[in-house]
C-alpha cells in the first residue's frame, strides 16, 4: 500500500492552501492508495472521515494530527489515537510521548533539524517511533543529520508530503509491505518499519526550481540588510523561507 502520512487542508490548517477534498483527488490522480489528513493541532471528526472513505472507496484516509511540541518547538504526527484530550492539551513532548505509549499509537517526529541544528535531548530518552526525512519542509542539506538519527535511535524513516497544497501531495510517500483497513492496522504496519520510501522525480524538479527562485529573492533580501518581517511584507510569503537561508540551510530537495 502506498500512502502520504502528512497531508493538511485548508479547512483545519490556516497555512494550508488546498481543501480537504483537492488534497484527495491529488492523492488519487498521482496513485497513491491512501494519505493521512494531519492537520495542525486539531483531531479528526471520525464521522467525517467515514464519509469521506464511503465516498472516496477504495482509496483510504486515514486520520491523524500534526501536534506542536510547546517546551520545544517541534512537530510530531500521532496516529492511531481517538482521545479528545490530544488536539486539547498544549503538549509537553514527554507527555505526549507517554500519552501515545499508553494509548498504543503511533509518534513521528516530523522535519528535524528545520529551525535548529541539534534535536532536543528528550528525543534520546523518549524515543519516537519513526523520524521523517523526506518532505517539502526537509532540506536535502538535512538529510544526512537525519538518517544519523535514525541509525542511532534504531528507528525506521517515512517520507511524505507535507503537502500545504494539491501540487505537493505525494511528491514523497512510503511503500508499506501490506495493507491497512483500519487506524489500529496501519500502525502495526508502521512499527514493523519495514516499508521504502516512495518519490515523484518530476514534481520534485519542479518544486526545487519554485524553491531556487524563492531561496534567490531571500538571499537579495538578507544582502540588502532587510528582516523576516520585512520579506514576509513585501513578498507575502512565509518567513521560514526567509529562516532557513538566513540559518544557511536550505529548502532544496534532492
Ligand atoms: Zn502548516
Ligand atoms: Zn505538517
């Protein structure tokens, strides 16, 4: 089964650009057989997502949540979890780790090292199941500091999207060795860690040259002695462009 872990919608992320239901038809025109919807902070309506695979059949979708580490400035996806309390709480990481422990679901730590050079330390002490290491918010110049990680953790790496808009989804995705009808499922199929990552060469082509310009016009903007604030005004576009390059990091992807 091919499947997207990290998709967002315009309904439930303020940052994202396309709906729920293009980010769908995407996923379905590019061939994938399932994504999961992982919005910012925000869980799932479970009717909802029923609806959507009663219409969608049988392509899948799963739900899951993109939660926001408070004492770290980090993101992590949690699937296979349908507690209220997880889009409620402003989560400390070791409690959120110590929540989907106990809940037996799933924790990925989302693009490492993006605003940082180091990952908190908690990361070794309370270890993730999966650490992402490819999507549109993961430099390649990142790749190597992750796939350490990975090594030293002993956990396996997805490779997703985190698609803001239709364009993007599925540009990475992961082959798992099976398939998953239901949450509980795809989250075995997860730890088994035994799937590879899937890519869209073209679209990544694309997605550098976009970024190459983007990554170009900040450069002149840091030249010229101009803040994020100041880029972000003038362009309209989002600070993190500005961030990274100015950090001398990158948003290419290779
Ligand atoms: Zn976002
Ligand atoms: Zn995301």
């Amino acid at each position: 089964m091919t499947i997207d872990l990290h998709v967002h919608t315009s309904e439930h992320s303020g940052c994202a650009v396309s709906s729920e239901a293009e980010q769908i038809e995407a996923a379905i025109a590019c061939g994938l057989d399932a994504i999961a919807i992982t919005d910012h902070d925000v869980l799932c309506d479970l009717t909802h997502i029923a609806a959507l695979n009663g219409r969608y059949a049988p392509f899948k979708i799963f739900p899951g949540i993109e939660i926001r580490a408070r004492n770290y400035f980090e993101d992590f996806i949690v699937l296979g979890i349908q507690d209220a309390e997880l889009g409620k709480r402003s989560w400390h990481y070791e409690d959120l780790h110590a929540f989907v422990r106990e809940k037996n679901g799933y924790i990925l730590l989302c693009h490492p090292y993006r605003f940082h050079d180091k990952v908190p330390d908690a990361i070794f002490t309370h270890i993730p199941d999966a650490v992402e290491i490819h999507s549109t918010n993961i430099g390649g110049c990142d790749y190597d500091k992750i796939e350490a990680l990975a090594r030293h953790l002993n956990i396996s790496t997805v490779t997703n999207s985190d698609a803001h808009q239709s364009e993007h989804v599925g540009i990475y995705y992961n082959i798992l060795q099976g398939a998953a009808n239901t949450e509980a499922e795809l989250v075995t199929l997860l730890k088994t860690g035994a799937h590879t990552g899937g890519r869209d060469d073209k679209r990544i082509d694309i997605f550098n040259r976009r970024m190459g310009k983007t990554e170009r016009l900040v450069k002149k903007f840091i030249r010229k002695g101009k803040d994020a604030q100041y880029f972000t005004q003038s362009t309209n576009m989002w600070h993190g462009y500005y961030d990274r390059v100015a950090m001398g990091k990158s948003y290419l992807l290779s």
